[in-house]
C-alpha cells in the first residue's frame, strides 16, 4: 500500500515569514525523507508552493494567514510553521 503526503504551502513574494516557513518545510521533509528512506518506501512527500498574489482564490481565502501549510488539503499551521509539531504529523504517516 503507497501513501502519499502532499504539502501546499502558500505564501508570497517578499514575506519574511514565508520565506522562514519554506526554510523550515523543506528542513522537516529532508530529514524525514533522509530517515524513512528504504524503509518506508510506501511514503511519498510531495511539497507544492503556491504564491497567493498570483492566485485570486487562494488571495481570497489566505490573504491574512500567509504562510500557510496544508497537508492533504487541510490546514496544518499558519504564520509560523512549527517544525516539531509537522515532523509529529508527517511521523503519523509511518506509525
């Protein structure tokens, strides 16, 4: 059985805080790919970044809590990605 965690984090250009958040995503996924390799092959993590000033829809719903993390689809964190509290979640993925 495969499973796979899709990451949407959705931000804009020249936010602080979002290129804080990108940092941290891709620090959490890196190591947690670097640990699960050959032995959660099943895991597949896909990151996706969307800019909200170049998308009206997402410029409507998360214009004032960018970044925002969404795992699967749902909110996961805004404004400041907690790095312990996504390893905890993408950890529920293997268990």
């Amino acid at each position: 059985m495969s499973t796979t965690i899709d990451l949407t984090l959705i931000g804009k250009s020249g936010c602080h805080l979002c290129d804080e958040a990108r940092v941290t995503v891709n620090a959490v996924v890196g190591a947690f790919r670097a640990e699960y390799t050959g032995v959660a092959r099943h895991i597949q993590v896909n990151l996706v970044e969307h800019d909200i000033l170049v998308d009206e829809e997402l410029w409507n719903k998360y214009s004032e809590e960018v970044p925002v993390l969404l795992i699967n689809g749902k909110v996961h964190n805004y404004w400041r990605i907690d790095p312990e509290r996504l390893r905890g979640a993408l950890d529920e993925f293997v268990r």
